[in-house]
C-alpha cells in the first residue's frame, strides 16, 4: 500500500499539484511522510519495524520528490513545447478531515501489512524504473527537440542568407536601374542635341543653296557683262581706227597743198567731193564730233572698270551719239 500510495503521490505530483499549500494532497502528503505513528497499530508487527518502515518510506520519498519536481520544472520550461497535461483535484471541505484522518489510519494498517514487500525493495526499484523511463523519455524528448532547434536554426540562417542576398540584389536593381534612368535622360538630351544640329544643318543647306543659285546668277551675270564688254571692245577697237582715219582725213583736207597721185589712176574727183564737204563743215561741228569721241572713250573705260548695267548703257549712249555725227557727215 506505502508503494502504491507512494505511486499516486507522484502521479499527484507530476500533474501539477506538488507544492500547492490549497491542495488536500499536499496536505495529507505531508501529514503521511511526517512521523505520524506514535503509538504502534492494533495489529501487525511491532512497533519498532514499523517505526523503521516509516522512516525508510520517508526517505526514499523524499529522495524521489526532488526528481520528480525537476521533470515537472523540465517539461514547463520555455524551451519545451510539449505540456503535460495537469489534473487537479478538488479541496474538500473542512466536514470530510474527520473521515479523511480514518482512511489514512486504515491505509496505514493495511500498509503494516504489507511491510515486507516494501522492504524488499519493491515500491523502490518501481520508482526507480519508472523515473528512469520518465527520465528517457524526457532524453529522448530532450533530444529530439534539440535536433528540431537545430534544423529550427539552420531555416533561420538560410532564410538570413537568402534576404540579405535579396536585399544585396535589390540594391543592385536599385542602383542599376537609377544608371539606365540617367543613361535614357543622357541619351534624350544626346537625341535633342543632334535633332537640333540637324535642323542647323538643314538651314545652312538650304543658305547654301541659296548662296549657290545667288553666285551661279552673278556668275551668269558677270559672264554676259563680259561677252558685252568685249563686243563693246570690239565697237571701240571699229570707232577709234574709223575716228583715227577720219582724223587722217581731216588733217590732210586740212592743209593745202595738194594730194600727188601715186599710182597711175586718177582719184582727183572723189577728193573734189571730199573737199567740198569739208569746206561746207565748220569748226562747231568739228568741236561737237571731238567732245562725243572723248565721251565714248570715257564710257567704255567706265563700263571696263565697273561692269555694271548703267555704265554699259551709258557707254551704248555715247557710241550711238558719236556715230550720228559720222553718220551725218556720211550723208553730207
């Protein structure tokens, strides 16, 4: 009975109610390990064995308490998640102590009974066997959790890797993407900068082209001023050896003695014209066909030096005005 009782009271114990001061079992425990035999029982054996048998009851309870208390304290630990399952009791009332005092006076003789069995150290080694796969359990618990803590730890430790290896890359993306920003903001700018080139480069073609039909024109221009100048050239180079020989002419009119003939032929009459002309001019006209001679060479040396429309109009002038007085001495 001490064994089986012992049994229950660290049932009692393991499920949580070692220690409670509320608790009948604390209670009733205390008062079954105290000394509580002062006087020997109505039968059974004497009262020294059953002092003794107490004694060792009591010792071996109170060997085993302290274990059982460490595994109640192991399995509610933080760092065990496995709970055991706690099963209370409940307090009697003060009217149940009377009865409750004669139920353990009667566990008592029927455990003076059975005191032999207990000293051969049966409720001990059951005790102890129990603890003991108690204790393996909790090893094995023990270790199983530890192994679970460990693979626990080692998740963390990849998942740090793997978000500071994702927040390295992040970064990267980060940084990489702010580089191809400004690589598109540079190559906007590069793409406005040559679409504005290429418009300056339009308009210089087109000024160009401009400037090109604008001397290719001058260049027609100067051409046919050119062609004119030589014509008007050539006219001089025709009036000045026509003045030259009517310059002749007049000189030779002019003095008196006579024209010898020097071939055979008779020329006596064309220069009896000739002469009668010349009498009937006067010397106005004569002033009047030198001031249009030096006119017209004063003309065509201006269109020469400039070239220009007006002074080739002028110097066309000046030769149509110096050929009407040849013109009129012709028809005279």
């Amino acid at each position: 009975m001490y064994g089986r009782h012992g049994h229950e009271e660290e049932d009692e114990k393991g499920s949580g109610s070692y220690g409670d001061p509320k608790s009948w079992l604390s209670t009733e425990s205390n008062d079954s390990l105290s000394p509580r035999h002062p006087h020997p029982p109505a039968s059974g054996p004497g009262p020294g064995s059953s002092s003794d048998l107490d004694r060792v009851l009591y010792n071996d309870l109170v060997q085993i308490v302290p274990l059982v208390q460490s595994l109640i304290d192991k399995k509610s630990s933080s760092s065990f998640t496995r709970r055991g399952s706690l099963i209370y009791t409940k307090t009697p009332s003060r009217k149940n102590d009377a009865k409750n005092k004669l139920k353990s006076k009667h566990s008592d003789k029927e455990d003076g009974k059975h005191s032999k069995n207990i000293k051969d150290g049966s409720a001990d080694d059951c005790s102890a066997f129990s603890a003991n796969i108690a204790a393996e359990k909790d090893r094995e618990e023990l270790n199983s959790l530890k192994q679970q803590l460990e693979d626990l730890r080692l998740k963390i430790v990849e998942k740090d890797e793997l978000l500071k290896a994702t927040e390295v890359s992040q970064n990267q993306l980060v940084s990489v993407q702010s580089q191809v920003d400004e690589l598109k903001h540079c190559a906007a700018a590069k793409d406005s900068l040559i679409k504005a080139s290429q418009q300056q480069l339009n308009d210089a073609k087109m000024k160009l082209a401009d400037k090109q039909a604008a001397l290719e024109k001058l260049q027609w221009e100067a051409r046919t001023s050119n062609q004119k100048v030589e014509r008007l050239q050539e006219e001089l180079d025709l009036m000045q050896s026509q003045i030259s020989s009517l310059m002749l002419l007049f000189e030779g009119l002019s003095k008196d003695e006579p024209i010898k003939p020097t071939e055979d032929y008779d020329i006596s009459p064309h220069y009896a014209d000739h002469l009668a002309e010349m009498d009937e001019m006067d010397d106005m006209e004569m002033q009047k066909m030198e001031d249009a001679r030096k006119a017209y060479i004063e003309a065509v040396a201006m269109a020469k030096e400039k070239q220009d429309e007006e002074s080739l109009a002028a110097a066309a002038k000046a030769r149509l005005h110096l050929q009407s007085f040849v013109f009129r001495s012709n028809d005279e």
